[in-house]
C-alpha cells in the first residue's frame, strides 16, 4: 500500500478517535468519488476488442482517482491490466458461471464477471472479495455479487449484475436476484455504509430497482437505500409537478446510462439501467452519467460524503 506513515487511511480519518480522555467531538464528513460502469465483455461489438478498453478506464481512473468502482462484464484479463497500470489502486475479480455450470466467459478469451477497483489508502485491512450467487433461474448464467468489506471502516463496496432480457420470466428473475443481493446486504454486512453499484438491466420504476430504492420513494420501493443520480438529490421522496411535460417527475429516475444513439432489438436503449445504491447517511454532491466509447454503457460517478 502506498499509504504515507503520517497519514491516516481516508475513512479511517473520520472514525478516528483521540487516546485521551477528552469530550467526544464530531468528525467533519469526508468527500470521495465513487462509480459504476458495465465493461461491456460480453457486448459482440466491444467484448473482443484488445486493452482498448482496460486502457480508457486507466485513464479516467488517474483523473478521477475515485475511491471505488464497481464494474460489470468485467474480463479477468482486463482486471488484471486495470491492476497492473493503477499502482494507487487494487482490482479483485470474481468470475460468474454460466448455465451449463461452466465459467462464463467474455467475447475474447477471457473469464466473464464482476470487479470491484478500489483506492489502497481506503484502510489497512481490506476483506477479501466475496461472490455472492444470487439464485439466477436454472439452466442460465448464474448473477452474483461480488462485495469488498474495509473492516475498520465498516464500509461495503458491491457490484451487482442482474439477468438480462425482455420478458417476464426475465423481470421475475431479476426481482428474485436482487432480493437475494438485499438479504446479503442486511445479513452478511449489516451495520456497514453500503456503495451499490451495478447494472440492474431495469428502469428506475422497475419491481427489482425498488428492491433497493429506500420505501420513501414509493411506487412500491421497498427497500432502504438511496440513489446517486436521483433527480431529488439527496430528498427522498416520490417526485415533484413541474409546469410542462412530463409534469411530474419521479425521484426513482435519473441520467440514461444505456446508448440511445444505437438500436439494439430487445434492449432497453435510452433508459438508465445503471445504479449507485448508498446508505441514506451518505450524503450525495454531484452525480454524472458520462459517455465510455468501448461500451454500450455510460459509467456513472457520483460525489459523496459521510
């Protein structure tokens, strides 16, 4: 770790708490980037391209320098490039299984998953990465979640992938994978800051993305999270009426993070598909989805502090 011996890891300066015996004093919020972005590995137009695309991230990586990202159709080749071109920073890889009980693999030769990159001064004992199935239907690509845990720090940085595909057989798969991906969340790491980052393949108003946006959202959201690119900012609530079209709108929205300068027949071009779930305590500054030129998905980074 690169981590200077007077310098305290970044979260471990807001929790840090003085040796000697004198009243308790409140610790100013600490601000970091963090962000989300779909690799596109098993995109036919972007999964066999080279380190084009590990190469771009590396550079975004080293102007942002974000606390973490969660990545999606990740290739175990290319989280190992991100890794051994960002000194400051650590990638762990968990590779997904497909239907047929084989490793999933990407559109060159390369396994197929999930990636959390995350800054090495975030704490000096970061938890090994955990896959966590999240009970996809049988017979197709097996979802997961894959968590890293900075234990002296209580936070919990998770990227999450649902089952792709129009269709209700579809929608209830991914309603069931993201129950699943809660019921980790509140068991395995409760009492943790949670970063949920992923690509849900749903809209905002869906049945599964209410599974993580928090009840205050309505529109029967029934879960306890906030999210980053809400056009409320940091309010959660249902919406609010604006004077012209489309005269209301919904908190459960936000930036498209899907290309809607393509067609793709079955895909839910034009929509934000892609989410940064955080603990309500976290308070939310800026969030942006940008545009990513090797994937059919935008990456979306957000401003936060705690």
């Amino acid at each position: 770790m690169r981590i200077s011996p007077i310098r305290l890891p970044l979260f471990a300066a807001v929790l840090a708490v003085a040796s000697v015996a004198v009243p308790p004093v409140a610790h100013a919020a600490v601000s970091f980037q963090v962000g989300t972005f779909n690799m596109a590995g098993g995109n036919p137009e972007h999964g066999p391209k080279g380190d084009e695309a590990p190469e771009a991230l590396v550079r975004s990586v080293n102007d942002r320098n974000p606390a973490f990202v969660t990545l999606q159709e990740a290739c175990r080749d290319w989280a190992a490039y991100l890794d051994d071109h960002l000194p400051n920073h650590t990638v762990k890889f968990d590779p997904v299984v497909d239907g047929d009980g084989s490793v999933a693999r990407c559109r060159h030769d390369s396994d197929f998953g999930n990636a959390v990159l995350y800054r090495n001064d975030l704490g000096p004992d970061v938890a090994q990465a955990e896959g966590h199935s999240l009970d996809s239907p049988a017979r197709t690509e097996q979802r997961e979640m894959l968590c890293v845990r900075f234990e002296s720090t209580s936070v919990t940085a998770c990227s999450v992938h649902l089952t792709a595909g129009g269709g209700d057989t579809n929608a209830a798969a991914r309603r069931t994978e993201a129950e699943r991906a809660r019921e980790f969340l509140s068991t395995t790491y409760a009492g943790s800051t949670h970063f949920v980052g992923g690509d849900l393949n749903e809209s905002p108003l869906s049945g599964a993305t209410g599974v993580f946006y928090d009840t205050g959202y309505d529109f029967g959201a029934t879960g306890g999270y906030k999210e980053v690119d809400s056009p409320c900012g940091n309010d959660i609530d249902d919406g609010f009426p604006v004077g012209g079209p489309p005269y209301f709108v919904f908190c459960r929205d936000g930036e498209r993070t899907h290309d809607d300068w393509i067609f793709e027949e079955g895909s839910p071009v034009g929509q934000k598909i892609d989410f940064v779930f955080v603990t309500p305590t976290v308070t939310v500054q800026s969030a942006d989805a940008t545009f990513a030129i090797h994937s059919d998905h935008d990456p979306l980074w957000a401003d936060v502090s705690f």
